[in-house]
C-alpha cells in the first residue's frame, strides 16, 4: 500500500483529501476549510442545504472578494483571520433559521498561523425549546424598576400581600401583570401553595367553563370516563391568577360571581357543591372604561374582584425603568447566545426615547433580537435603527423640518409603486418589495449601502438578484 492510499475500516482512499472530504460529507454541520488568506478551499454538502448560496459559488474564492461581490456581509472568518483566536457568532437567517458558528484558528508546528475552519450548527430547534423554558423564567424574575410610580405599586404590594383580599391588576399589554401577581403571591401566607395562571382570553368560550369549573364522568360527549378536576379546585389552597378576564362571556362571569360568593364550585354534570379556598388576583388589558361598561363586564364580579385595584403604568410614562430593564436583558441574552454586546450612550439614548407600545415584553423581544443579529460587540443608534427596526423608533421633532424632509422622502419613492388590479396580499407584499429593493439598490449605486437603508441582509439582496426576483 502506498503512503498515500489510506485503509479506513473496510473502505480504502487513494490520498488523505478522500478521506477528509468523506469525513466531512458525514458530518451534520457546515464545515468551511479556508486558508490564511481567506481562500474558501473545502465546503460540506450541507452547506447547501442551510446557506444562502451554493458551494460551487464559493469555494476557491477569497472572503473578501465575497464580501466586495455582497455574497456575504461582515463575515465571521475575516474577524477569525485579524484576531487569529477562536470567534464565535449566531446568525440568524430566513424562515427564522438561526446557525451558531465558530472559527477557530489553525497554527503550524512553528507556530505560524495557516488557515482556519469554520463550523455551523442548526440551533434553531435548541433555542425554540430554551425560548418556551425561558418564558417559564420570566415569570420567576423579580419586577426591575427604578421609577417612583413602581415604588409606589411595591409598597402597596408588600402591604396587601400577606390578606386574602381580591386583587384587580389594570394595564396595557406586556407592563408585566403577571409578574406582579407571582409577586403578591410569593409574598403572601399562600406561597408555599399552588400559584395557577390561566390565561381566559387563551381558552375556547366552548370549554372555558370545563376548564374553570370541572366536569363529572359522563357529562358530555368526548369528556374524560372520570371526569376532570377543573382549574379552580386545581388551586383548592393556594391563590389563582385570572389574566385577560375580560375576556370571559358575561354567563361565564355570573357563574365565577357565585364561586367567589359562595366559596364552592359544582362541576359540570354535578349536582353537589365542593368548597374551595383560594385567592383571586385577577389582570385585564382593557381600560377603567370598558371595564366599568356593564355590556363588557359584570359590575357586581368587578366590585368583588377590585377589592384593590392595582394600575400598572405603562413602560412610556416610566422612562426611568427602560435602561434597567434594558440592561438586564443585554446581560442575560449575552450569556444565553455567546454574546459580549453593549450599547453606546446615543444607542441608550434612542432606546429610552421609543414609545414602545408593546412595554416590557417588546423591549425584551427588541434586545433579544439586537443580541442574535448584530455583527458587532459595540451597538450603536444606527445598529438599534437597522436591527431593531426604524418603524419602531419614534420620530422626534427637530428645528430643521426632518420630518418634513422623511415625509417628503417616502412619499417621492412610494409614488412609483402602483397596483392596477386587486391582488393577494402576498402578491401585494412581493410587488412592494420588489420595487423598494430595485429603487434602493439603483439609487445608492451598491447592494451593502441599499440594504442598510433598508434593513435587509446584503446576502438575501444578492440572492434575490441572482435568482431574478429583483430586477435591476
């Protein structure tokens, strides 16, 4: 056998380069061989299969030729190549596909730096379930804020927790209700008890009553040979968390008025009653309005249930809780994904100045997405404009008429996008953004200054061009 024929089990190689390439066909990550100079020089065939472009565009290609022809932006082995060190990144790509990569450096005996290898695994499955089990997790965190309004709500928190007294919980979509009735919860004589949250506006009108109250065997067609202890008598003992109970029928409001009157419930088929001891905190969206609107909601279920009523502002009109907020989740995101991002001042800037309609929960969903995207440690107000998006920031007003001058912007390049017929909204959406793309990348004169304006990765414009989706 020569030196260059290799043995491996009962297959046989002619050279060393077979059985690498074997070896990397039958790894189920990407795997990128370059050289010191950035040359692409081996891709497995599952590259294919995840990337944005295809290996026989690419191998034998430098980086920086890639990154001049917009095939790829910012790439992680340009940074592996100046740092000589291992460099990880998570990349986020279409249909919500996120690959976490690492470069990692290769030295000569001499000590000599030769090249490197890039891999890439499909995590996105990995972080869907961290995502579920992450939810789990924020409803265990403790309320961050540093403004006078939550100090207030806080002391009246720790004075009414230890009572079994109702508590209605008011305010806008993700201000965290919640969170705030773990913690009247946790605080309470009932916290070594069960703590149940049902979610009212989550459940079909049609089974909200079984889940609440329970069925006996027997009680309907498809119910259970042995009936079903319902939610309520789930929390016998402990307190239970009504969120978006609002949205409960107004028949379904009069029966939870009994439960609270009488202290017992009857299932479903049943006949006798079962007394149960709980405490209710209740949470809803709608405003003291429609909440007093007798058509929405059962004044006499409302007086019992308000007993105190807790008004939880929202995230706007507490500017001061934004950057703790803000802070807390760029330090958890970091350790979640790898990360060492941090924001500069005018990034913190722009953060605090967003109305943020969606509160805690898209301020959270904002820095876990500017975590996972940026290319960089260092985020600044352009980084928070491009990744976050610009159509979330609000727009200030200024001395020089700059609305004015957005204003006018968009409504010179919308006005040549036309649609003469009815059309889906899909085919209406791929009309849009055929012609911004093919407008931005016309005007700026290149593909990378068109997609940072308009917040598409340089590599999807490419491969749209490419394919003949944009035309140019």
């Amino acid at each position: 056998m020569s030196k260059n024929h290799v043995q491996r089990g009962k297959f046989e190689y002619d050279n060393y380069d077979n059985l690498v390439e074997d070896m990397m066909e039958h790894i189920d990550e990407i795997i990128v061989i370059f050289d010191k100079d950035g040359f692409i020089r081996r891709m497995n065939s599952i590259s294919d299969q995840i990337l944005p472009f295809e290996r026989k565009d690419i191998v034998g290609k430098n980086i920086k030729e890639l990154v001049e022809n917009n095939v790829v932006d910012n790439p992680i082995i340009l940074e592996m190549i100046q740092k000589k060190e291992k460099v990880f990144r998570n990349i986020i790509y279409p249909q919500g596909k996120v690959i976490s990569y690492t470069a990692i450096p290769r030295f000569a005996e001499s000590g000599e730096f030769i090249g490197g290898v890039l891999t890439g695994r499909d995590v996105s499955r990995i972080l869907n379930l961290l995502k579920a089990s992450d939810e789990t997790k924020d409803s265990d965190i403790e309320y961050i804020s540093e403004s006078k309004c939550m100090d207030r709500i806080k002391d009246i928190i720790s004075t009414i927790s230890d009572s079994d007294v109702s508590v209605l919980i008011l305010g806008e979509s993700g201000t965290g209700k919640e969170i705030i009735a773990r913690s009247i919860w946790k605080q309470s004589c009932r916290r070594d008890k069960r703590f149940v949250a049902i979610n009212c506006a989550s459940i079909s009108q049609d089974l909200v009553e079984s889940e609440l109250f329970g069925y006996e065997p027997g009680a309907f067609t498809g119910a259970r040979k042995n009936g079903k202890k319902g939610l309520l008598e789930h929390a016998d003992g402990g307190t239970i968390f009504l969120d978006e109970i609002g949205e409960l029928s107004l028949e379904t409001q009069k029966k939870l008025l009994r439960v609270i009157q009488e202290k017992s419930i009857i299932r479903i088929g049943g006949v006798e009653p079962i007394d149960i001891d709980v405490r209710f905190i209740s949470a809803t969206n709608k405003t003291i309005k429609e909440i007093k609107d007798p058509n929405i909601f059962r004044q006499d279920l409302y007086y019992r249930l308000s007993v105190i009523p807790l008004l939880i502002p929202p995230l706007r009109q507490r500017k001061d809780d934004i950057l703790p907020i803000t802070d807390f989740y760029i330090e958890r995101f970091n350790k979640k994904y790898n990360r060492n991002i941090h924001l500069t001042n005018d990034a913190k800037d722009a953060i605090v100045k967003n109305n943020w309609p969606g509160n805690i929960r898209e301020l959270k969903n904002a820095m876990e997405r500017l975590v996972i995207l940026s290319a960089y440690e260092t985020i600044d107000k352009d980084h928070i404009e491009r990744i976050i998006g610009i159509e979330y920031l609000e727009v200030l007003p200024s001395q020089d008429n700059k609305d004015e001058d957005i204003e006018n912007k968009y409504s010179e390049e919308m006005s040549s996008i036309e649609v003469n017929d009815i059309v889906s909204i899909d085919e209406a959406h791929r009309i849009v953004e055929q012609e911004i793309v093919s407008m931005a990348v016309k005007k700026y004169g290149n593909v990378t200054e068109a997609s940072k304006v308009i917040g598409i990765n340089p590599s999807t414009v490419y491969r749209k061009i490419k394919s003949g989706y944009i035309q140019l």
